[in-house]
C-alpha cells in the first residue's frame, strides 16, 4: 500500500482538523493513522496524518502544490513523505571513539534486520575501535583532532560525509564537540547519546559522582545536536533505578544498557519521521 505521511504545526486554531481531513476526503483519500496535541501554553497545534494513496486523485508529485495554498491560509510550517521514502534505506554515519557498546548495538541491529539502515562508514577520533568496523565490513575513517587542526578536519568529515550522501549522523558515544559549522550541515539531522546524570554530575566520571552521591535513578537521553551542548531537543529517554546494593560497575553496566536501547529507539523514531521539533522540544508520535 503506497500512502503518505504530512507533519504539520501551525499556532491553533479552530477547524484545523476539520480542513486537514477535508482536504484527503474530497480528493479520494483514506486516512489511516491521525494523531494530533495542542501545546495549549504556547497555542500551538501539531499533527501527523498519513493517508492511502490508492485511488487518490491527486499525483503523488503534485500534493505539494495542491496543499501549499490551505498550510499558508492557515500559517502551516510542514512536510510531506511518502511511503517509497520512508520505507527507502536511508544512508547512516556512526560516529565513535573509544567506547564500543552503542557501535556494537548498533551494528547488530543492523546486521539481523532490525534497524534498517545502511550505514555507510564509521567515522573516528581515535584508532581504538577500527577493528570492529573491518569485522562487519564497513569503511573506517580516523581523524584525529586537536585545537589546531578541528576546523579543517570536520570540513573534510563534513566533505566525506556528502561523498557517502548521508541521511543521518549518530555519535555513538563520540567525545568530541562538534561545531556550529558542522551541525549546520545537518540540520535535525545528528543525534546524540548520553547518561541522563548531565548537568548534575558532568565531566569524565559521572557515575561515580552519582555513587558517591548514592543516586535512586539513572538515565540516558537521545536527542538531536544543537550548538548547545547537550541541550539540544529530546527525543527518547529511558531510566532505571539503583539503590546503596549496587557498585560502580553496576550502575556503568545499567547505564550502558540504557545508553543502547534509548539510542536505537531515537534513531528508529526519527528514520520512521515521527519527530517535530519547535523551540528546541519535540513532539513525537507513536
């Protein structure tokens, strides 16, 4: 079944519903999956309707056109997809550096059909987790950084990233900051990974801040990178608890855990486009 996919936000009003749906039934469509919410605080109205194509008198090429004049009537920021795009595999950089627990998550997901992606190289600042890119036969580039040369190697990242015609960037654990530059490039289009103990324990040792702090919950946070470091919009978060019974190898054990399922799970949610972003929050729909 070929259908297609509109998100939309646009300041509420009444009869948005009524004219969104209006405009597929008077052309012949058949809805299949609506959700909606209202930000009632900032009197904003989000929606993702996707719609059977079958029988649906406007050309696929020319819904665009023929929407255009009702989102600007009612100040619709939005987008279309259709369902040979979606279900198109879209092109994935990793990006990691030492640690290997998301890069092997990742890749075995992706190796048994689970995360249907392909991922087209594996980028990195250190030599450390090579191997495992030549064990699953994916190309592997090492650039190391220093304040002196950054600039000049995130160009020939950002170069080798449009020669591979990269749909979505994910640091998988990469502990290195990227630049307003480079997130430019790629606009909503870089997610990150990290435990959810930021700000209250930063640094390189945050689960042991947090034993020593004798923490109830630990995290972790995927979410989109803006050059706000590690504030950038949300996408899927995840926790577990621990009490005084647990070392700090098992709080890192948990953490780990975490770190790869709310990872995989904002990466799904984002290659299946059910993220709106708006002032740096999201709505996700299920």
């Amino acid at each position: 079944m070929e259908s297609a996919t509109l998100l939309i936000f646009c300041p509420d009003r009444r009869g948005l519903v009524a004219a969104i749906t209006d405009f597929i039934f008077r052309r012949n469509g058949n809805v299949l999956h609506l959700e909606q919410h209202v930000d009632v605080e900032h009197n904003v109205f989000f929606m993702r309707v996707q719609w059977d194509l079958a029988g649906f008198e406007i050309p696929k090429d020319k819904i665009t056109t023929a929407f255009t004049p009702l989102a600007e009537q009612y100040g619709m920021t939005w987008r279309v997809h259709f369902s040979d795009e979606i279900q198109r595999i879209q092109r994935m950089a990793l990006f990691v550096s030492k640690e290997e627990h998301c890069l092997y998550d990742l890749l075995s997901r992706w190796q048994s059909g689970d995360l249907r992606v392909h991922i087209a190289l594996i980028i990195s600042n250190h030599p450390t987790l090579g191997h495992i890119a030549e064990k699953f036969n994916i190309p592997f580039h090492q650039f190391t950084i220093t304040k002196e040369n950054k600039a000049g190697q995130e160009q020939a990242q950002i170069d080798l990233l449009k020669t591979h015609n990269v749909d979505l960037v994910v640091l998988a654990r990469y502990m290195q900051i990227i630049t307003a530059e480079f997130i430019a490039q790629f606009p909503n289009r870089i997610i990150n990974i990290h435990h959810s103990f930021l700000p209250a324990f930063p640094g390189a040792k945050p689960y042991h801040q947090a034993y020593e702090r004798g923490v109830k919950i630990i995290g972790a946070t995927s979410h989109y990178v803006t050059p706000d470091l590690d504030a950038g919009p949300i996408i899927e978060q995840d926790v577990a608890r621990v009490d005084h019974r647990d070392s700090i190898s098992e709080m890192i054990r948990k953490g780990k855990d975490l770190e790869k399922t709310v990872l995989a799970r904002a990466i799904w949610t984002h290659l299946g486009h059910r993220v709106l972003v708006y002032n740096n929050k999201t709505v996700v729909f299920k």
